[in-house]
C-alpha cells in the first residue's frame, strides 16, 4: 500500500491525478466517437496541427493555450471546409492541412533558442505542473463536453451508421458532423495544457479502443474507457514515480498496454467459450 499511496501524498502529484482523470473522462467520450467513426487521423490532426499557434504564442509572452487555441480553430474551419466541399478525399485533405500547420510550426519554433525543449513540452506536456486554474479549466471542458455529447447523441448515432438516415429523420448530418469536430477540438485544446499533444492522442484512443471490446452500448464504453483511462493515468504516474521516467510518455505508455492487454483478454475469452 505504500508503494501505491506514498506518491500521492504530494500536491503536485494529487493535482497531476485530478487532472489526469479529468482529461481521461472528456477523452472517454469525445474518444468514444472518434473510433466509431474513424476519425482517429483527424484526432491525430488537430493534436499536432496546433504547434504553430502555441509557438507564436510561446515567441510573443502569451498563453500557449491561447496558440492553441487560434490553431485548433483554423484547423476546425480548415477540416469542416474540406470534408464539405474538398474535391479532395477527406483523409488527403486532413494530411495535407495537418503536414502544413505542422512545418509551420517548427519554422516557428526552430527561430526559438530553446528548440528541443520547446518541442518536447508541446509533445509531451507537463502534468506534474497543473495548477488549480487547469483543474478548474478541465472541469468545464468536461461538463460542456457531456451536455454537448447529451444533446447531439441521437444525431451522432444517426451519423455514424448512415448519413442518408440522419438526413432522412432531419438530424442534420452536416451539422452534427462539424459539432463532432468541434468537441475534438475542445477536448485537445483542454486537454493540451496540462498533458501535451501526444498524451491527449493516446487517451482519445486507447481507452476506448480497450472499452470497445467489452461494451456494446455506446454510454457503457464511455464510462469504462474514463475507467481505463483513469486507471492509465494513475498506473503511468507511479512509473513515472518509481522508475524516474516522464510521466506524459509513461501514461500514454500504460494506455497502450490496456488496449494491447484487453485485447488479447477479450480473444481469449472468445476461444474460451468457443471450445467445447
């Protein structure tokens, strides 16, 4: 027990948990869509595609979260245009607006003294540094992103399985579509303050990936992917604890292994029932 309570009886550490758990919730349910739509690319996209407003924001003294910002929305127009009216297929175009945001941003950086640093803190966050404010910054990121998932739910579903039916039973698609985009745009933007661009990919996947293998209703793989994620959070924070490693690359480490692991438990439990 003290191997596993020892760690969290620091401040640093309990808000890095908090707040770890709350990205982990968002993630459940933006994450959640974003694999039954295949929209894993596009998570991907818009994580890393706000490097040049986070760099221009880091050269000029203001808030990396306002870069952030300012990029996650010229990527939300620049994704919503292309899917729209693109001649382009919608992978292409991501890729191409994604590869572009993204040398943008190490011109910016590399003109910085500190180039590794800088990209390392954009990759990979800082977790043991979130603050009160953060907390409360996630908080309600959390709470616009269930009312949001509540209210856009029968659309959501609609889309997922037929456009033409969403369309059909006026759910509109197009709109559903772009408010879909939007909270992946407000779960990495939340998100990317207190853990970094890579960590908030690995938490929109992974646990929900995990999840899907034991939950077929869609709310029940919300709640146990914020399980698994929460769980990822807190594992990869004692590794990083214990074995003095970075505690954003151990988190997002851990999550993997539960995709990996629930995965392989879920086939052969399948094997399981199947043999006679």
């Amino acid at each position: 027990m003290t191997f596993l309570l020892t760690p969290f009886a620091t401040d640093f550490m309990l808000r890095a948990l908090g707040g770890g758990v709350l990205v982990a919730a968002i993630c459940a349910i933006v994450g959640t869509w974003v694999v039954i739509r295949g929209m894993a690319f596009l998570g991907e996209a818009m994580a890393h595609g706000m490097l040049p407003g986070v760099a221009a924001a880091s050269l000029l003294g203001l808030p990396a979260i306002a870069g952030a910002a300012v990029s996650a929305v010229v990527m939300t127009f620049g994704v919503n245009a292309i899917t729209r009216r693109g001649r382009l297929s919608s992978d292409t175009g991501i890729g191409l607006l994604f590869v572009g945001m993204l040398s943008l941003g190490v011109i910016i950086v590399s003109h910085s003294r500190s180039f590794a640093v800088d990209l390392t803190a954009i990759l990979f966050g800082d977790i043991l540094a979130i603050r009160p404010a953060d907390l409360a910054l996630l908080a309600l990121a959390l709470g616009v992103t269930g009312v949001v998932a509540v209210i856009f739910h029968r659309p959501f579903v609609a889309l997922a399985f037929d456009s033409r039916v969403a369309h059909t039973l006026r759910l509109r698609p197009r709109l559903a579509g772009a408010v879909l985009v939007g909270l992946v745009t407000l779960a990495v933007v939340a998100s990317y303050g207190a853990v970094g661009s890579l960590l908030v990919v690995g938490l929109l996947l992974a646990p929900a990936v995990a999840a899907g293998h034991w939950a077929r209703r869609i709310p029940t793989t919300m709640l146990l992917a914020a399980v698994f994620g929460s769980v990822a959070v807190a594992a990869g924070l004692l590794v990083s604890w214990h074995a003095e490693t970075a505690a954003g690359a151990s988190i997002a480490v851990v999550a993997i292994a539960i995709a990996a692991l629930s995965a392989l438990l879920r086939q052969l439990t399948k094997v399981s029932s199947a043999t006679p």
